[in-house]
C-alpha cells in the first residue's frame, strides 16, 4: 500500500520588520484609533496574507501591553508617560531642542544623547529632569521618520574614499562616500550626498553622491544648492514639458459659448516691471444706475491641468513658484506660466472671475463668481500706474514717460483708462481705510532689490516701497479672496461645512507680545494689549511710527515674529491680520497650488456639486504649507547669499548699523544703508570680557559695564565674507 504524499500549503511571504513598521504608525500618530485594514493601506499591504499576518500582530502588541483594543477590532498605542513623539531642532553646537506639544516649553537634549537624530526629525525622546534641577532633558531613543535624505556639501576626497562636508551647520556629521559612490564627483565639488545607511559602529553616516552642483562660489552652483537644500527643483522633467508643449491651447467658440463673455469690458493688468507671468487683471464699467463693476480676473489654469495628468502631479509637489534674487523658479512650466495662462495684453485669455458691482461708499451690491474669457488692453507696471495716480485728473491723457515706461519710448494713456484707475485708487483707498479701522495690521515692509549685471554680479542695492498702486491691486485682490471664500463658507449668514481651502492666520502670542513690548520702550514707543483692537491698532502705529528711523526693519522683523504663521487648512478660524472672518487665496494659481484647489470646489460648488471629503483637501494644505516653508527659507538665502556677495566688495568701507540681535556669542548688525545683516563675535570685542545679558538684551563689559544693547547704532567694517555658509562677520568699530 502506498504512503500517501503529504500535500504542503505554500507559506505566503512573511513580512520584514512588521513589529517597527506598526509600531511606527502608531507612534506617529499616539492619539489615532487604527483597524488593521487601515493599517494594511498605510504600509502598502494588499494581499490577504499580508492582512492575516497584521491581524495577527495587533493581537500579539495587545498581549505585549504595547497596544490597546479601545473598539472592536480598533487599536491605539499604549502611552508612556516618560516616552514623547516629536521633532528636532538643532543648534550649531551639536545640541538640540526637542518640540512636542506635551510640554509647554522646549526640551533640551544634549549632543551625546541625540542618537542619530537629525535637524526637523520625527523623535521618540526619553524625557527626564535633569540631575538636581527641575529643568527637563531627553534622550532621543528611535528616529521615526527623517526629515531629509539629501544633503548639499564640498566633497573632500582622499585616495579611496571621501566625506561630504555639509553646508548647513545644523548637520553635524560628515557623510561617508566610498569610491563607488562618487557619481563622477572630483575632490572639491560642491555635491548633492543622499544618506543610505548609518551603522551602528560609526560616528559618520554613508553615503552616495547623487548630483554634482559645480564649483563652489560659482553663481549658478550657490544658486542651486540654495534649492537643492529645501528640496526645491530647478528643472521639469522632460515627460512634464512635453505635456505642456502637448496641450490643446485653443479658445474654440464652443468653449466661449460655455463661458461669460466679457472682452469687450475695458481690462488691464498692474504688476512688476520684471514680471512675465501675469495671474491678475482688472476690468472696470460704469453702469446705467451710476454704480461701478469692478471684475478680478484670474488666470483659469485649472482649465488647462487635468486632474489625472503628469502636470497635475508636478505642480502639487512643488505647491509653489519659488522666486529667488536672480530669478524665478516656476511652478508650472514656463510655456503656461509666461504663455498660454499668462493674462498678457492684447490677447484673448480663459479666466475665472469675481465680478463686483460697488457704490461710491465701495460696498458690495452685487456680486457673480464663474469661468470667462477677457481681453487686456494694456499692461502697466507699478511704476506706470503711480503716475496716473499721481498726475492723473479725470477725462485727462496721461503722458508715461520715457525713464519708467515698460514700452519702447513714453506713450499717451487713454482717458477710459486713467478715469478707470483713478476711480478704482478712490475705492481701493475707502476699503483699506475700513479694514485698518476693523483691525488689519499693515506691514508694508521695505523690500531688498539688487540691480545685477549680466552675470548676476550685485552692482547695487536698491529698496522697493509699496505704493498707491500697489495697494490698488493688493485690495482688489484682497476683496476677490475674502468674498470667494465667503460665498463658500457661508450660507444665509451661517458657516457651511462645505469643504474649502481656507488661508488663516491665528491671533499673535501674549508671551511675544509682551517681549516685544519690552525691547521697543527703550525706544520710546509702546503697544496697547488691553484688547484685540487695540493692541492691532497700536502696532499699526508703531510700524508707522517706526517707518524710515534706523530701528525700522529690526522693529518690524521683531513685531512680524510676534504673529502666528499664516498657513492653508480646511479648518477657518479667519486671519487675524487681515481682520477677515472669511479667507482664502484665489487670486494666484499660475504660482500657489492652493489657488488652483480653490478654482476647482468654487466650480464644482456652481455645478450644485456635494461637498467632498476634507480629510483629502487638509493632507493637501498641509503639504502646501509646508513647501510654501521651505521656498520662502530659500528665497531668503538668496538675498543672504547675494548681501554677502555684494559686500565682497566693499571690504574696506566703514558701515553706520544697528544691533539687530544680541547673543551670548556675539551681536547681529545691520547696515542701515543696505539691510545687509553681519555678525560681531563676542570674543572679537577686545577692550573688555563681554557677558550676555538676557533682560537688557545686551553685552555687558564686566569691568567698564560698556553695554552693546539691542537697537544701539554702531559703526562696523566687513572682517570676513563665507559665500559657502552665507555668513558675514564683522569688525566693532570705536
């Protein structure tokens, strides 16, 4: 009789790290409830196998007492109460503050407890009091997630293998590069090294070299590692270019035919004299019943992205233009950012549009919202429309002339223009006056501008001041965003729970507030903080007050750091800033993505669409955010980068600053003529030993009690200019 053959089942795949992949998810997220099939999704896991071994993980953490069942078949970590989920924040020591919204104040962990960890990631952190102290400090005991994989630095190469030496001072380690690694890097380039692994046994992490940036103190190469360290692309891939090139860009009678008509309206666009993507114009008509129409036309780009597309992709993960001192990086291709969605003059343009019919108190009467087609009859640069403003008088030519004109020579502006621009300065300037007496804070900042030569070399620096016609256009726009996402988010004067993309700004610090109020009574001036009118009308005083003194730009940088950061959500609690109940950004698409995600609920809630799911929207803000972070850190480098550069040459001048910032290391200065901002190092000031004083924020000699105090003008001379670590230090002059 025959043995009969044992049949076997075939084991499905078992899966790596499960227990540190669950765990991590959790972690992440300790106060979220999770079922398996969740958590299957998250980690990528679709076959029933993979299910079956993480069902039968959740049951071995509960056994284990790591995780809780608070629901039929849902869990949640089990809480320890010594163990904390949060982020990193380096200093340049080596040392590191630990963020985590179960403390009220920051905790400090030392360089020999990091663990590995990194600037910005993702930590579980032991926390502890310090030995004898009440103070807090922490372990960091396992990296969650890491902030950044790609490092930009110098290349230092020795026979068989070399180290990247990163730029940022915030990363403490040398990145290990074998010889098999370099990429075709040489010793000396300037590099992009992405991490691949950190073994157990070494102090320096490995590393690969993934892209050669060029030389070192070139301008293109500093240019590009500024982006390459955010993260930031300077290039579309090819696939993505050639869906732009690929599009269909024709205005067809029967896309008109969908849309309202209104090229016959007389429109025009104001912007910077440099700009090449236009996403506003303006169109103004006097009605038969004396009232006026003012029409917001914005670029209709999300005619021209399909949702499922490669150009739909790009444009989300970069979430925005990033506009550096030498130039522009684009968040959509230039062929649509400067072309086919650019509202440039005397072509006819798809457009999305909030038109408004106002009286001459410029109060809403009515109000309509949809897709159209204008025409621009002419583009104006700031410059050009100040001077309509200026010399402008009603049924009156207006002569631009030569010097400021963006036109071959000067021309004669029409009479139906400057009655146009004119009336629409007279409305602009009532609803600023009524949203600066309902609250809004107006922080008209100098801007720094550098005039460059064709190689991008700093010839000069010039400041850029916001003018009458500037607050023209920021109004109108201003108005386009507050009452879009008030048609949206109200209904029969109630909030709706329509999903939306909302731009709010939560009310400023107390704590900061009252920091501030302490530094700027050393010079004289003072915020009111008893309400929240009066302390946004008494720092709108301020501003003015402090406008054009040598103490201005450090006021005003204290007094922005006293607000909250603006960002995207889904969730409105209004913008404190702005003194807005109601705001969104709808205004810009051809460079915010939120702006595109605006265009596309406000049409599908005119097309009696049902509200979508928010939890998809919010992940999408947030990234939005996020971007919006990095590019802005990278458009300050660039300025940094471009001060230090213009310094280079002005080596030997004596400079009059002010102290912008006083540390235990030393005090920040900046040049008053120039903005350019240096530091002077404590151990550099030789005719006393120097003490930081927190209160008085200011050195202070210990044997002539000399005191170096926040806001004090100094004289100074550049000491030394780092174009790699964007540093500038400088000389104390008595």
């Amino acid at each position: 009789m025959s043995k009969k053959k044992k049949i076997y089942k075939k084991k499905g795949k078992v899966l790596k790290d499960l227990t540190r992949n669950l765990l991590k998810v959790f972690s992440a997220n300790p106060s979220k409830n999770f079922n398996y099939k969740q958590l299957a999704t998250k980690l990528g896991y679709t076959d029933a196998n993979a299910r079956g071994q993480v069902i039968k993980k959740l049951e071995d953490l509960k056994g284990q007492g790591k995780l809780e069942e608070v629901d039929r078949g849902k869990y949640r970590l089990v809480p320890d109460k010594n163990y904390h989920i949060g982020t990193l924040d380096l200093t340049s020591n080596g040392n590191a503050y630990f963020i985590c919204e179960d403390f009220e104040s920051d905790v400090f962990i030392p360089a020999i407890n990091m663990n590995r960890g990194l600037h910005q990631d993702t930590v579980k952190v032991y926390v502890y009091n310090k030995r004898r102290s009440a103070k807090k400090e922490g372990d960091v005991v396992e990296i969650i997630e890491r902030a950044k994989s790609n490092f930009v630095g110098v290349l230092q190469l020795s026979k068989n293998f070399g180290f990247v030496v990163p730029d940022n001072n915030k990363m403490y380690a040398d990145i290990f590069i074998s010889k098999d690694n370099l990429d075709g890097a040489v010793d000396g380039d300037k590099v992009i090294a992405t991490l691949t692994d950190w073994p157990e046994n070494s102090k320096n992490p490995f590393g690969k070299i993934t892209q050669v940036l060029g030389k070192p103190g070139e301008h293109n190469t500093e240019i590009h590692s500024i982006l390459a360290e955010y993260g930031l692309p300077y290039e579309f891939p090819a696939h993505v270019e050639k869906e732009a090139q690929d599009l269909d860009t024709r205005i067809t009678e029967e896309e008109i035919a969908k849309r309202r008509d209104m090229r016959g309206d007389l429109t025009f666009t104001i912007d910077p004299k440099d700009a090449k993507d236009f996403d506003d114009a303006l169109s103004f008509k006097i009605l038969e019943n004396g009232n006026y129409e003012v029409g917001v036309h914005i670029a209709d780009v999300s005619h021209y992205i399909p949702l499922d597309s490669e150009l739909e992709r790009e444009a989300y993960e970069r979430a925005t233009s990033v506009y550096l001192v030498d130039r522009v990086v684009p968040m959509l291709p230039e062929m649509l950012s400067n072309g086919v969605c650019s509202l440039r003059p005397h072509e006819e343009k798809l457009t999305f549009s909030a038109v408004f019919e106002l009286n001459e108190k410029a109060q809403i009467v009515n109000d309509w919202y949809g897709r159209t087609v204008t025409y621009s009859d002419q583009r104006f640069a700031y410059e050009e429309a100040q001077v309509i403003i200026e010399e402008g008088k009603e049924n009156t030519k207006i002569t631009i002339p030569e010097e400021i004109s963006i036109q071959n020579g000067s021309y004669e502006v029409s009479e139906d223009i400057v009655n146009a621009v004119l009336k629409m300065d007279t409305l602009a300037k009532i609803m600023r006056k009524k949203r600066l007496k309902d609250g809004a804070i107006t922080f008209d900042r100098v801007e720094v501008k550098f005039n460059l030569d064709e190689e991008a070399n700093p010839l000069g620096v010039f400041f850029k001041e916001s003018k009458d016609a500037n607050k023209l256009i920021e109004e109108f726009m201003l108005l386009a965003n507050k009452k879009v996402s008030e048609f949206i988010g109200k209904k029969k004067g109630r909030p709706s729970n329509d999903t939306f993309i909302y731009r709010v700004h939560d009310e400023p610090n107390v704590d900061k507030l009252q920091a501030l109020q302490g530094i700027i009574h050393k010079f004289g001036y003072s915020i009111d903080l008893k309400s929240r009118k009066s302390t946004s009308d008494s720092l709108n005083k301020l501003l003015v007050d402090v406008h054009g003194k040598g103490e201005s730009n450090m006021i005003e940088t204290l007094a922005i750091r006293t607000m909250s950061k603006a960002e995207y959500t889904t969730n409105n609690i209004g913008h404190y800033g702005l003194a807005f109940e109601y705001y969104s950004h709808f205004t810009s698409p051809i460079r915010r993505y939120p702006d595109v995600m605006a265009h596309r609920l406000l049409q599908h809630y005119l097309d009696g669409g049902k509200s979508p799911k928010q939890e998809e929207y919010e992940e999408k803000c947030k990234h939005a955010s996020e971007m919006e972070y990095l590019a802005t850190k990278a458009e300050r480098d660039s300025i940094k980068y471009m001060q230090i550069k213009y310094m280079q040459d002005h080596q030997d001048q004596e400079f009059l600053g002010v102290i912008s910032g006083v540390t235990e290391w030393g005090i920040y200065v900046e040049i008053i003529e120039n903005k350019c901002e240096g530091m002077v190092r404590t151990r550099d000031i030789k005719d006393d030993y120097y003490i930081f004083d927190e209160k008085q924020m200011a050195l202070v000699g210990q044997s002539t009690k000399n005191m170096y105090q926040l806001g004090m003008e100094v004289n100074v001379k550049v000491k030394n200019t780092d174009l790699d670590r964007k540093h500038l230090d400088f000389t104390l002059l008595t």
